[in-house]
C-alpha cells in the first residue's frame, strides 16, 4: 500500500536523465512519504532495465514497457487503475521534461476532501504561467481564446468552466476516480488533457489549485525533422477531428476530408520552407 502514486512516461530518453525524476528523488529526500513511481517507456526499445532501480530506497519503482508508442489516454488510465488496486490515494501524472517544486506534496496534503488538483505550471523557456487557464475554442478553425488566471486573486479553488490544465502535474485522488470519469481514449496525444478538463468540467463546477513553481518545458521542438512533424501534425488533427465530429455534429468523412486539406498545406508548405533553407545554407 502506498499513500501518492507519480506517473512518468518517457520516450528514448533514460529517466536517471529526466529533470521529473530528478526533481521527484529531490522531494522525496525532504518530503519523506510512501510513494510508488509507475515508469512506462513509451520508447521503441527498452530504455531500462528492471534491476537498474535496486538500489532505489526512497520509493517503490514499477518498470512498464509493452514495445509501442502507446496512447498517453490508455496510458494514464491503465496506470491510475493499478495505482488504485495499491490503494493510493493520489496519483500525480508527469512527463520527463518538468520540475517538481519541493513543496509539491505539502500543498497536496493540504487539501481539504480534494477532486481534481492542478499545480500552477510554469514555462521553463519563458518563466510565464501556462497552466491551469480558461480557454474557448472555436472548433471549426481549431483555434482558441485564452484567458489567463489573475494568480495573485486564486484563494485555492477555481470555476471549472471553460478551464484547462496540462496533464503534467495534474493529481488526481481516488476520490474523483470513483466518479467514473476517464481519459478519452479516441485521443492518443493532443487533446488527451483538455478533454478530460471538458468532461470534469460537466460534472463539477471547480477544481483545486495549487500555487507552486512546477516548471515544464513546453517549448517543443524547433528543430524536428519532416517525419516528426509529420507525426505531429497527425496527432494535432487528430483532436480537431474528434471535435468537429463529436462537438459540431460533423459527418466523419466530412471531417477528415476537411482536415486533410488543412494537413496537406501545412506539410506541402513545411517541407517546401526547409528545402528553401536548405538550398540557401548550401549556397
């Protein structure tokens, strides 16, 4: 039996080199608590080792890896759902590019009968506040206004309504799981956490806010290559067709031939930009 579970998944990436474990080991030093860390390796060979993590005393570390890229929403609910059967009462999901504040724990546990709790998340590129916001979306241009949250006013609950949270940082207690609410697994990346914030949303009217300096790296990458882009761009497309779909009404083949457009030109006028640039470095 553990008190907090912590989800980290990671990809290509060793976790001894993740700033999330890092952090976590950091907080459990000062923080001393029964903890049990899930790592799924989401890599396409095995990052680890189950033994690499003997020496580990601090917390209970279960290593996952089933050889696919699998979706982060099967992902989050496969493992809340084992976290559970341990009988831990939160369970915090992460990814390996952010920073736990040390404090992270504290401010948990002092929650009175808490639901859905959300950290204060910061970018670790430019220091602003990108999570938790309000955020309308416009579905048939997949575009959003975005409201920011005055954090000096937040007192330790928020209006649920029209909010949003990454999914890093995001803790979810045994109590709101009850609830029957889930990740969406028609989503497998993009849309994974503002889906699962639109679904609470319908049944609670606020949420818990924690204020603390949670860093995450959400500068993505500016230098990807055509086929990650690619592979981007088809899981960004793949929310904007779930929503016109399941928020507008849409017919599906309509859909996807209206978003196949939009997908064309993008990668028609991505790969035309870095054969452009390509052509000039060599000149």
């Amino acid at each position: 039996m553990h008190e907090h579970a912590y989800l980290i998944v990671i990809y290509n990436e060793s976790v001894f080199e993740s700033s999330t474990f890092k952090s976590l080991l950091e907080l459990l030093k000062k923080r001393p608590h029964s903890a049990v860390v899930y790592l799924w390796d989401n890599s396409p060979t095995p990052q680890h080792q189950v033994s690499e993590f003997d020496l580990i005393r601090s917390c209970d570390i279960k290593y996952l890896y089933h050889g696919i890229n699998e979706k982060l929403s099967i992902v989050y609910n496969r493992v809340i759902e084992l976290a559970l059967v341990d009988n831990c009462k939160f369970i915090s999901i992460l990814d390996q590019d952010s920073v736990l504040p040390l404090d992270f724990k504290d401010k948990v546990d002092a929650i009175e009968n808490p639901k859905l709790i959300v950290p204060t998340v910061y970018s670790s590129s430019n220091g602003l506040m990108i999570s938790p916001r309000y955020q309308k979306y416009n579905y048939l241009t997949n575009s959003c206004m975005i409201r920011p949250i005055d954090i000096s006013k937040v007192e330790g609950s928020l209006a649920s309504n029209e909010f949003f949270a990454v999914g890093s940082g995001m803790t979810i207690s045994r109590t709101l799981w009850d609830t029957g609410i889930r990740f969406n697994e028609s989503l497998s990346f993009y849309g994974v956490d503002t889906e699962f914030c639109n679904d609470y949303a319908k049944k609670f009217n606020s949420f818990n806010i924690i204020k603390c300096n949670f860093q995450h790296d959400a500068s993505g990458d500016n230098n990807e290559d055509f086929e990650k882009l690619k592979w981007r761009l088809s899981r960004y497309f793949e929310h904007w067709n779930f929503s016109l779909v399941k928020k507008l009404g849409w017919n599906v083949f309509l859909a996807k031939m209206y978003i196949s457009f939009f997908k064309t030109f993008l990668l028609a006028k991505s790969y035309a930009k870095k054969n452009l640039v390509n052509k000039f470095i060599k000149l």
